[in-house]
C-alpha cells in the first residue's frame, strides 16, 4: 500500500516544523525565544474557563447538532450582525471544530478541478494547500508592502477569469499583519459583484488591529453578503487555539453542503466548548481589550528596535500579531536568515518564503511573546548580525 496520490498535494504549516526544531535545540541545553508560532500568549479569559468547567458538571459532554447549538448560533449572528454592520441570522451559521474546517469544507463544497482560485500571496499556507488538494488552480495575487501589504488591485483585475470560482481576502492577514483600506474593498466588490464566483473573507484576527476603525468587511457593502463566507473564531480573539472553536457565515444554500461535510467528518463540535464560547461572547470583553492593548506595544517596540538593525527593515502591521520584515539588503535567502537566526542567535522565526513567491526577502515574527523576550530576540540578532553577512560573503 501506498499513500494516495491526493496526500502529496498537501502542504504543511512551517511554523510546527520550526517549532520541532527549535525543541530539539532546548533539549541541548540551547535557550531560545519563540516568535515563530501565531498565537496568543495570555491565558484563556477566566469566565469562559469557568464556564466551561460548569459546562461539563452539567453533562454537555454529549453530542449536540452538527450545525452547532442553536443559543450559539443565534449569539454569533447576533454579533456579526453588530460588529460588520449587516443581518444575518442563526440559520446562516456553522460552528465547527477550528476556523481551518470553514476553509476546507466551503472549498470542497465549491470547487471542481480546474477551477481557479485567488488568494493572497504571502499568505496562510493552508489556502494553496487545499486549492491544490481539490484539484483546483491556485493563483496568487501579490500584497505590496508599499501598500501596507494590501493586494495589487491592477494584478487581481487582471487574473479574473470565467474560470474564476473562489476569491480569498484575509484582513487582518497572516504572515504580514496587513489590513485591506476600505476603499480597496469597495473596489475589489465592483470587481467580483456580477461574477459567478465567491468571496471567503477570512476575519480570524478581526477584534486585533491598530487602525482608528476596525477592519472593514467586504460582506458588508452592497450586494456582497449572498457572495461571501465570512470566516471567523474563538481562537485568536480569546486566546482559545486550542479549544478549536471556529464558525462560518454564509448563505443558507450552501450551509447544507458545509452541514454533510459536518457529519461526514466531526458529527459536531464539542458541546462544552460551545458552551464555553457564549460565555465568550456575552462576557466581559476587558480581556480582549488588554490583550490587544499589550500586542499594540510590542508592536511598537519590536518594529522600532528591527528597524535600528542593518539590513532588516519592518513596516509596523495594521492588526494580527506578526512583524513581517524584511530582509533583502542582508543579500541572503529568506530561508537561509530565519535557519541562521535560530542556530546562531536561538531567535526561532519562519522564513518568508513558506507564505508564498511573494513572501521571499521577508521573515515573519510573532510578537504574541512578552516585551522581554522581545528585547531579547533583538538582541540577539544585533549580536550576530556580522556573521550573517560574513556567512554570504558580503
């Protein structure tokens, strides 16, 4: 037996395989900062904790609906009623186990061989990968760090075709921590609004930003709500990954493709997680707050310090908790800077390059690490700056 020729279409998160390295190297004895792995630092909000232990003194330990459970459903549309400033209801809402399920459940209910689909590039890698897996052709559309990483709107113009069927925005984005301006959404909505294709919005690190206004969503201009998933979680915004708590919101029709997917793979998520996941709505936000609070003077402090480092430059991101740096005037590969930083300065980072073409020159840090540590990494990576240049002969 072998494995199917499909598996070899998949692709990986290079951020665990950075992290299996970097444990290795602790296990001899090295020290090592981690800013390789998105996620938040800060602990699950105590109320949501405590609603989950009650949750499961209760007995929701059972299976619930494949849909999710009505009184969540109901909270979501509630708030993304609110918060995107449109009107959904709880019928047009899928709970399921992670935001990653909404990706490729929305794609395998959508896509036949040989359509196309635009994404951004760098982006997450686990868009290419389910494209490819599908059969389906990737086509990526560059995001411009001139632009604050936004997408090139000519470029995106230009690669619609008949064939297009799925259209991918991330705002705020993985790995550059860029935000679509409003006026390019409104844009991109012309371009797509009478085409026979899709929007999936991925909105993971919506409540994470540190723009005047919160991010705006395409599915909130006109004619725009029936053409778009809306992607979102519990994840980033609770400091909840490994909860796996994620939701979609699209139109009724293809709820039921999303909902037999449901059953053919999860029957549903965890019941005392959702529990858990109203108690996160309907609690007290003052976590949250804080949190983004923290990430924005990180933010600050870690861009300032890279950009007194020669040959990095680091435009500060709109929101998400990553420094998307760039490092071409080092002269070195992407890949060869975020390997030498982690066995010479124990600073583990991913390389660029892993998000996409695009992403070459560039190595991606997460800042959801303490202001400390933070200092620390720069450090580190001033102490061995000359080597990194001596190592490719300049």
């Amino acid at each position: 037996m072998k494995l199917a020729e499909r598996i070899a279409r998949l692709d990986i998160e290079s951020a665990f395989d950075v992290l299996v390295k970097a444990r290795a190297l602790e296990a001899k004895g090295r020290s090592i900062v981690h800013l390789e792995i998105g996620e938040p630092d800060f602990p699950t909000p105590p109320n949501i904790v405590d609603a989950a232990k009650q949750a499961l003194d209760q007995g929701w330990t059972h299976y619930g609906p494949t849909q999710g459970l009505p009184e969540l459903r109901e909270s979501i549309a509630a708030y993304i009623s609110r918060t995107r400033s449109i009107s959904v209801s709880p019928r047009h809402v899928c709970v399921v186990p992670g935001a990653k399920p909404v990706l490729f459940f929305s794609m395998l209910a959508l896509l036949e061989p040989g359509d196309e689909v635009l994404y951004p590039d760098p982006g997450f890698p686990i868009y290419r990968s389910m494209i490819r897996y599908l059969g389906a052709t990737p086509v990526p559309v560059p995001l411009l760090e001139a632009r604050g990483f936004s997408l090139d709107l000519n470029i995106l113009r230009d690669k619609l075709s008949s064939r297009t069927r799925l259209l991918i925005l991330n705002s705020p984005q993985n790995p550059t921590g860029g935000v679509i301006p409003a006026e390019d959404l409104h844009e991109i909505a012309a371009m797509v609004r009478n085409r026979d294709l899709m929007v999936l919005s991925d909105e993971i690190y919506s409540r994470i930003y540190y723009t005047a206004e919160a991010p705006a969503s395409i599915a909130s201009l006109p004619g725009m709500l029936e053409k778009t998933i809306l992607l979102d979680g519990f994840s980033k915004t609770y400091s909840m990954t490994g909860w796996r708590l994620g939701y979609g919101v699209m139109p009724e029709w293809l709820v039921e493709g999303v909902n037999k997917l449901m059953v053919n793979s999860n029957s549903c998520a965890a019941s005392f997680t959702q529990r858990a996941a109203l108690s996160a709505l309907a609690g007290p936000q003052t976590a949250v707050e804080g949190m983004v609070n923290q990430f924005r003077q990180r933010r600050d402090v870690f861009c300032q310090a890279l950009n007194t480092i020669p040959g990095f430059r680091c435009v500060p991101p709109g929101g998400a908790f990553y420094a998307f740096a760039n490092i071409e005037e080092t002269g070195a590969a992407s890949t060869d800077v975020a390997d030498f930083l982690l066995e010479r300065a124990g600073v583990a980072c991913l390389n660029g390059g892993s998000f996409g073409e695009h992403g070459e020159g560039y190595v991606r840090f997460s800042f959801a690490n303490s202001l400390e540590n933070l200092q620390e990494a720069v450090r580190r990576i001033q102490a061995v700056r000359n080597d990194l240049i001596r190592k490719d002969g300049k």
